[in-house]
C-alpha cells in the first residue's frame, strides 16, 4: 500500500488524497440533476437575461405580445425570471409571492392555441439562442419549455 497522508489516524494512499482534494461537485457530476446543471451553468444572471431577451422579443410581437398588459412588463419579467430561479435554483421568491405556480389555471384567460404555442417558443428560442452559450444546457432548457408551452394549450387544434 502506498501510504500517503493520515486521517484521523487512518493511512491514506495517494489516490485516496487525490479524490479528497478534488471539487466534490466534479466527483459527483453523473449524480447531479440536469436542474443543478442548468442552475450552475446560468444561475440568476442568466436567467434574467434570459427573461430579458425573450420580452424584448413579445414586445415587438403582433400575435404574444398584445396578451400582455402595456403597464406591466416589468412584473411581467419579474414572475417568469422568479418562476424559472425557484424551477431551476430553488429560489423561493416566486412561490412567497405567488404561491404554487399553478401555470396552467393563470394563463387560462388567454387564448392559447397551436399558433400561440409555436410563436412563443420561436420567441423563447431566439432569447436561447442569444443568450445560452452551453449548447447542452439551452438544448434542455429548449426541451422543457417545449413542454411547458404545449401544457399552456387551452384551444383545440381545430380552433385555429
């Protein structure tokens, strides 16, 4: 055995000190959820630029951007940048101020069809693209609001 340093009276070999000193976070990657990948890789910076890309998109918008009231961007881009920081980082301040997020129930005053689902995540594509450098990571975060978007439907397709 090629005795290195003791711990605690118990000998330890070279490699045995060598996995100690290195970053735990890097020992256990495979073991981290694609949640902590994204909220590592972009953390609450990167979502809100993120957020703040994709409204700089529905601003300009004839077809998302008129569902939103002309006097409240910001708490607009407020309630998504929080909601993406507690989904991805586990940063309360969306559920203290909002409660559970019951995405579903708030946008049901909004007419939300196939042609609604489509241009928002070509908005939210765009804002990826600018803003995402990892390409792992922004394909995620593409896959999950693909999700999320197709969920928000509350037309049927033959409603067009």
């Amino acid at each position: 055995m090629n005795k290195g340093k003791s711990l605690r009276g118990i000998s330890l070999t070279k490699d045995h000190v060598a996995m100690l000193e290195f970053p735990v976070k890097a020992r256990f990657s495979s073991l981290m959820t694609s949640e902590e990948i994204i909220w590592g890789e972009l953390g609450e910076k990167g979502f809100a630029n993120l957020v703040s890309a994709f409204y700089q998109r529905v601003k300009k918008d004839d077809l998302i951007g008129p569902m939103y009231p002309d006097d409240d961007w910001d708490g607009s881009e407020e309630r998504l940048r929080d909601f993406l920081c507690f989904r991805f980082g586990a940063v309360m301040r969306y559920q203290e101020k909002r409660g559970h997020p019951r995405l579903r129930m708030r946008h049901m005053p909004y007419r939300i069809g196939i042609k609604e689902r489509d241009r928002w995540m070509e908005l939210m594509g765009g804002a990826l693209d600018e803003t995402v450098t990892h390409e792992e990571v922004r394909e995620a975060l593409r896959s999950f609001f693909t999700g999320v978007a197709d969920f928000m439907r509350n037309r049927p397709e033959a409603e067009r």
